[in-house]
C-alpha cells in the first residue's frame, strides 16, 4: 500500500485500513451522530476556516487527500508517545504548517484562477513530503509522464459518448432486458488486498433508481470488525470500525458518491444518471485498450468511465469528490463479467479509497428480489 501507513497498515486490515484523520475527536459517543454537525463541533483544535465548516465526512476526505498527497501517515503529523500513537490535540511544527499551506492553497486559487480550484497539494507534492524543484534527467529522457487528468480533454476522432455507452449496453444484455432489473443482491467474499482482511462475507444490496447497500460481515474474526455503505434514496451511512469515527451520516460531497454508486449499479441508467457526456483520448488498463468517457453525476459530481475497446465492457469507474485541498478519488475496477439471467454482473471487483483498497469475489447474484427497506438505513445489512 501507498502513502505511508508504515506503523499502522497491518493493525487496519482491508477493512477499512487507517483512518487519515487530522484531529480528536470531542468524545466518541458524540461522534456517533454526526448529521447536521461541521467538523469544528465534532472534533477538536480544528482552526482554519476552510476546513472547520465542513460536514464531518468532507473533513475525513480533506484529511485523506492531504495524507496521500504528501505520502504521510496520521503520526507524521500528530506524534504520540510511541511509534504507532497519535496525539490528536497538541500542535507540532509540521501541523502548524500544514494550515498555513492549506490557506495558502486557497489564495492562490483566490486570486490567481477565479476561485477554482487549480493548484492542490498533489499539484507540486506528488506524494513527497518536500516538493522537487529540479527534474531529473532520467525522468526527462525515460517514459512519459502517465499521471492522467481528472478532467479529460475531449475528442472527437472515434465513436462517441453515445456509441460507446451503447456497445457496453449492448454487450451486458441490451437495453431491453436491462429495463427489467429492479433489484438485486451480491454475495460473496472479501479478499481483502495484499493478503490482508480476507475471509469476509460480503453483500451487495440494490434497488433501483437510487438504493445501494454494501456490508462486510467477519463471522470467523470478529476482531476485524464489519463495515457498512448505505445509502437510502436520501441518506447515507458508513460504519468503518477501524477508523477514528466508528460510523458517522454521510452529509457532504460523499452523499453524492453515494448516491452516484446506487444509481451507476443500473447500467440501463447511465444515459439519465450522467450528463455532459464527452469522449477522452484512449488508455491502456492492464492488457486492455479503453475508451474513456467521462460525464457529471446529479449533483455536478465527476465521474470518469473505462470501457474496453474490444469487448464494451466496464472495466473501471472513478468518481471524484470534493474538498478544499483538491479532489477525492474513489475506484472501482471489475472483472470476470457472468451471465446471471441474462444480464452481465462483474463477479469480481476492487474498491479503492484513501482509507484503503479491498477486493472481492461474488459467488452469486439474485435479480428482482424484494429487499427490506431497513437494509438500506442506518445500522442497514444487519
């Protein structure tokens, strides 16, 4: 794994790997509630403006991006007593500096680019504590750069957005049939990733439009923990006991992922779901030539489609959330499409995050079954 969760990776488990949180919390059982509540009321000594008025889970991502942007982990900005503790409260030098480079962000941006967001962390960090300044003569004369940009620059010298979407429809059963599926439920196995976290059951729950529901269940190691991604039509949830925050409401730019991944689990959505739809230049994933098309989500949220170029298959989505030191990926990459009633499923697929990456294997998917409501609220899957 990426990012320096050195003392820290093997305790977390693919679950939900380490939480890169920045601060304490008030207290844990006030933490359990969070909707309606910004980042200054939940948690302790946060100070600069930019990030004390966010929802609780836009904070978490801002404090991801920064961690991952600078290959740091929690302890490297909040050092304890030990190798592996954190203290959340005191203010050492590196703390003091980040604030004042996340202000520093924001004016620069301010006053050189209209207020968008143009210059990040990663824009001179690249996952290095100290910027580089010079290039290196093996990087000039070696491969090309294949850091990609968020967004795509459009092409026109191929198929476009509508022919490609098209081809993928077509190949996972056609739109017809498509229309058909209501609901399903996944089931399968956490692999975890890198050989951690294995062993866990694992549940996709979906009704369409808008309803999704994802659980991890370790019956054989409770230790591990069981973690929760829900989102009702409305509301969103995420358990994650290897976090700081054991669960917390999902009310900011991860409510619109959320929901973006409910509606994007009905492939015969995506024309309705995405708008803005435009072609970017083609990509190698793996062995796989993609077409690349990327679109806006309900609430202007980015997401970046990859199709195969050979079969029209999805091979990889990437949703990008927002936050005031630049944006916050997440990734799914799915493989080993079946047939089940004759729609196509990924009955293999890995979910990345900054807190961490898991994989999975599905055994088995049934289609148009009820499915309580409650799977899909809060404490949702149990």
């Amino acid at each position: 794994m990426r990012f320096g969760w050195r003392p820290l990776v093997a305790a977390a488990g693919a679950t939900a790997a380490v939480s890169l949180i920045g601060v304490a919390l008030v207290n844990r059982a006030q933490a359990q509630s969070t909707a309606g509540k910004t980042a200054g009321q939940v948690f302790k000594n946060v100070t600069t403006d930019s990030l004390k008025n966010l929802t609780v889970d836009d904070f978490l991502s801002a404090m991801g991006v920064i961690s991952a942007d600078l290959g740091l982990d929690c302890a490297d900005c909040h050092p304890g007593a030990g190798s592996d503790k954190v203290d959340w409260v005191i203010d050492p030098p590196r703390k003091q500096m980040a604030r004042k480079m996340i202000n520093m962000l924001a004016a620069i941006n301010k006053q050189n680019f209209g207020g968008v967001q143009s210059v990040t962390c990663f824009s001179c960090h690249h996952g290095r504590l100290r910027p580089s300044t010079t290039i290196q003569l093996d990087k000039l004369y070696g491969p090309p750069n294949e850091e990609q940009d968020d967004l795509v620059t459009p092409v026109t010298d191929g198929p476009n957005a509508n022919q490609i979407i098209d081809k993928y429809l077509t190949a996972i059963g056609g739109t017809q049939k498509l229309a058909t599926l209501k609901s399903f439920i996944a089931t399968g196995t956490s692999l975890g990733y890198g050989g951690l976290g294995g062993g866990g059951s694992f549940h996709i729950y979906a009704q369409a439009p808008d309803k999704r529901t994802v659980d991890i269940e370790f019956k054989d190691h409770p230790e591990r923990g069981d973690s929760t991604w829900a989102f009702n039509g409305k509301t969103g949830w995420i358990k994650s006991p290897r976090g700081l925050l054991k669960d917390y409401d999902v009310t900011g730019s991860e409510l619109n992922g959320q929901r973006l991944d409910a509606m994007m689990a009905f492939p015969g959505q995506i024309k309705t779901t995405l708008t803005r739809l435009r072609v970017g230049v083609g990509d190698d994933i793996g062995d796989h030539s993609v077409d690349v098309v990327q679109g806006n989500g309900p609430n202007g949220e980015l997401c970046t489609l990859s199709f195969d170029r050979k079969t029209g298959l999805l091979l990889r989505m990437v949703r990008f959330g927002t936050s005031p030191v630049g944006r916050v990926p997440v990734q799914y990459d799915y493989d080993d499409y079946h047939d089940v009633n004759g729609i196509k499923f990924p009955f293999k697929y890995t979910f990345s995050w900054l807190d961490g990456r898991q994989q999975f294997q599905l055994t088995g998917v049934e289609v148009n079954v009820p499915i309580k409501e409650a799977i899909f609220n809060k404490g949702a899957g149990k």
